[in-house]
C-alpha cells in the first residue's frame, strides 16, 4: 500500500473512531451539534484570498471536517490540514468558529465546499467558491495600426479572455461618431459598437483616426487597446483667398488649407517655380487642425513691389500632388477729403476705424492688370465713408483730364 492509501486508511479509521466517542458523549449530556449561521457562498477575483467562516455549537467531542465536494477530497479535520496544498489553512477561535482560508486563489479551486460534523446521520453545510478573472486582451489575435485607401474597407478585431466572459465595445478616441453603414446607401452614426469585430467599408478621410476596443466582465479593472486606422489619400488643397491685395511696406500673410495621407511635404514658390525659404523676408508656419488636414501660411513682410506676382502652396505625398494659386497686388490707401470726413456721424466712428484696417475686406468688383495693380468701383467702396482705393495709372489721368477742361 503506498503511502496516499496508508493517509487516506488512517482518516478513515480515526473518523469511525471519532464517531464513536462522540456518539458515547452526545448520549450522557444530550446536547447535538447545530450550526448557528448558514455557510455563505463567495465571489474572488483570481490571485485573491478567500475565507469560508463554520459556526458550530454544541460541538461536544464531534469534530469538524472540511470537504471539497465535488471532488470529495477531505481538506482539514479540526484545527489539521490534511490536503498537500500549502495555501490552505484552517484556524478555530476556541469556541464554535472554524474558519477555511484559501490564499492566492486560481481557478481550479472553483467549487463546491462543506463544512461537516461526524454526527450520525452527519451534519453539514455548503457553500460556493466562483472565481472571476478580469479581463485582458488577447493581444496576438487583435488587430493592430491598420492603412486603407480612401473607399476601401477595414476589418478591426479584438479578442479578450476572462471570467465572466468580458463583453467587448468600440469607441472613438476623440469621441466621435462611427459610421455603420446599412445597404448600399444606408448608414447610422453611433459612440459605440458592441462585438469582437467592427467592420467599416467605404471608408472617407473623415473616418481616420483612433479606435478603443474595451473589454469588461464586471470585474475591475475594464482593459482596452488603442488601435490606429490611417486612410490614404492623395493631396488636396483649397485657396481660400487667391486674390490677395494689400498697401505696401506691410506684412501680408498667404494661406492655403491641405488635406494629405500620409502625411505630405508642403512647400512654397513664385509663379516661376523659385522656391521660397524661411527668412528676414518670409515667414512659413503649418498649423495641424487634425490628423490629415493642414494650413500652411506665407508671411511676406514689407511688402514691396518687387513682391507682386503669383504664388503657390504646393504639397506632395507618395500618392499624389497639388497646388493652389494666389495672386498678390498693390492697394493704395488715400484718405477722405476733410469734408468727408467732417460730415461723418460721430455714431460711424468705431466702423471707419475698423474698415480702416482691413485691407483685405474690400468687396468691390476687381480686374486685374498687366502691371500687377487692380482697378476698383470707386463708389462702392467710397460710399462706406472708409477707404478710397485706386489704381495710380487709372486716376493719374484722369486728373489731368479735369485740370485740362478747367
């Protein structure tokens, strides 16, 4: 007989013999056992310690044994250990509490548990030890950073394990919507989306960004991955102003709005195809406003004559290029005679100084010409009590003209 049989013999026999001295003393006092509280179940997260509490009285010379029911092995007799398992431990307050603790729970102990007196019939109680896992992504079978062409489709995945099974939500980082898309013109705008895959197809520039996939069992701490989705494009620039006019000796600023991915070179000319570098002169910024869109500015200071002419915001990716055109001209500022000025209301003060400093609000029709200057409806801006732009070769003569008829 080996030596597990030789335990489990000894258990047997000091159990039977346990019975009968119990049985001897119940019979002289009259007094059985009864537990005084119900044995209550317990939830622990894995790696968590766990306690099962037994309240006996009247314990007599009976003995209290604890049992792994659904593998009916004997765990501890009294205040003894009798399982090779070095985190379990029993204790008794030295009066009608014994105690079962389990250190550093794992999932195998999940189960049934008794807590049994050796009465005749034997008494017992049950309860049940759940272990809960929180959960964690399953890193090697969930997607990553994923690339498509703009209108194509991508297929995002994210796996998680744990006990209760964790229920797996997709989010925006930024907060936005996903789009769904239903049919072939369908489409619904949602924060989130529940499942292990999120599917999106005919995928716009708008749609680039970072996902969250978040798994969650009720048992903390939720985790999640961050997973990248680029859409590529070629470049795409708009112009919101391409007629740019301002006096001379200022600073003018150029702007163009760029859409690229990846992410694009951006660069300036002349019309002639010199390139403009950061200097005394110039002045280059790009603004990011998200992940794919840009606005580049030029800054010329003192801007001078050598200065007018044509322009261009250039940018360039691995897919494709643009440009955009801007067309830079002189405005001459002359103030209003004193008699304009004088029958000004002094309500219209704050919009003359204001207009006074517009240089790029004037709405007039505007022609251009071949040395680089614009002529203007003189009455539509004059009427405003603000500025009076001209063009010097168009008032010139017509000055002369008027000293000849006078």
């Amino acid at each position: 007989m080996d030596t597990s049989g030789k335990l489990h013999s000894a258990v047997a026999s000091f159990w039977v013999v346990a019975l009968l001295v119990c049985y001897f003393l119940v019979s002289v006092s009259g007094f059985e056992p009864d537990f005084l509280y119900p044995l209550e179940n317990v939830t622990v997260a894995q790696g968590r310690d766990a306690t099962f509490t037994c309240v006996v009285n009247n314990l007599g010379g009976y003995r209290v044994a604890w049992i792994k029911a659904d593998t009916k092995a004997i765990l501890a007799i009294h205040e003894h250990v009798i399982t090779n398992n070095a985190r379990l431990s029993v204790t008794h307050n030295d009066y009608n509490t014994w105690t079962l603790s389990i250190r550093s729970v794992k999932r195998e102990d999940r189960g049934q548990y008794m807590c049994q007196v050796n009465t005749d019939p034997m008494k017992m109680q049950t309860a049940f030890l759940e272990v809960v896992i929180p959960p964690d992504i399953v890193y090697e079978e969930t997607s990553g950073d994923m690339m498509v062409p703009e209108g194509g489709s991508a297929k995002l995945i994210c796996k998680a394990r744990g006990y209760p099974k964790p229920r797996i939500v997709w989010r925006r980082e930024d907060g936005g919507e996903i789009i769904a898309r239903i049919g072939p013109t369908g489409k619904s705008r949602l924060t989130s989306v529940e499942g292990e895959m999120l599917t999106l197809t005919k995928v716009t520039r708008s749609e680039m960004g970072a996902y969250l996939c978040i798994a969650a069992n009720g048992v903390p701490p939720s985790v999640s991955k961050r997973m990248m989705l680029h859409v590529h494009f070629h470049p795409l620039i708009q112009v919101p102003n391409q007629l740019v006019g301002a006096p001379a000796h200022t600073d003018v600023t150029l702007q163009c709005h760029v859409e690229a991915s990846p992410k694009a070179i951006n660069y300036w000319t002349r019309e002639n195809g010199e390139m403009i570098i950061s200097n005394d002169k110039y002045f280059m910024t790009e603004i990011n406003n998200s992940y794919y869109s840009v606005q580049m500015r030029l800054v010329i200071r003192r801007f001078h004559k050598s200065d007018l002419g044509g322009y261009k915001c250039i940018s360039k990716n691995s897919i494709g290029d643009a440009e955009g055109n801007i067309r830079l001209y002189e405005m001459e500022i002359q103030d209003q005679t004193e008699a304009d000025e004088e029958s000004t209301p002094e309500g219209n003060a704050d919009e003359k100084s204001s207009n006074n400093r517009l240089y790029n609000g004037f709405q007039g029709s505007l022609t251009e010409t071949d040395d680089n200057k614009v002529t203007s409806d003189i009455g539509a801006s004059s009427s405003k009590g603000a500025l009076s732009i001209r063009a010097s070769y168009f008032l010139r003569p017509m000055h002369l003209l008027l000293m000849l008829l006078f």
